[in-house]
C-alpha cells in the first residue's frame, strides 16, 4: 500500500522503515462483503515511530487505498 500510495517514496526506504524494529505498522482492513475476493483488503496503513518517554510519537508514512479517498470537485 504504502508503495503504490506513494509512488515518489524509494521502496527500499519504506522497505528499512516498515520493518525496523523501533518502527510499528499498523493496517486498516476492510471486511466490506462487496469487495473482490470476500477477504479483508487493506485500506489504509501508518508506519510510526513512538517516543514512549517523550509521549511522542513520529509518523514515517500514512496511506489510504485511492479507491477509499473521497474526490472533492473544485469550490
């Protein structure tokens, strides 16, 4: 998701991120009966670095599927 949400973002990079063991991931699903296939797809995801003693958290990357996102038509 994060990948093909962010295009301009080098894949080894989110690769490193995702599975660096300071980073959380944490997936959206959806369990829509109308989608495809009748398994959960992902929707969305965020990979984040949290700073516990800081009460601090640091967001790497956050991606929502396209077809999630709501189109909005000029004002």
């Amino acid at each position: 998701l994060f990948a093909k949400q962010l295009p301009k973002m080098p894949k080894d990079y989110i690769v490193r991120l995702v599975f660096d063991r300071r980073h959380k991931s944490l997936a959206l699903l959806s369990n829509d009966p109308l989608d495809a296939g009748g398994d959960e797809e992902i929707i969305g995801g965020i990979c984040y670095r949290p700073y516990p003693e800081m009460k601090f958290a640091e967001i790497a990357f956050c991606a929502v599927n396209s077809s999630q996102q709501v189109k909005v038509r000029g004002h």
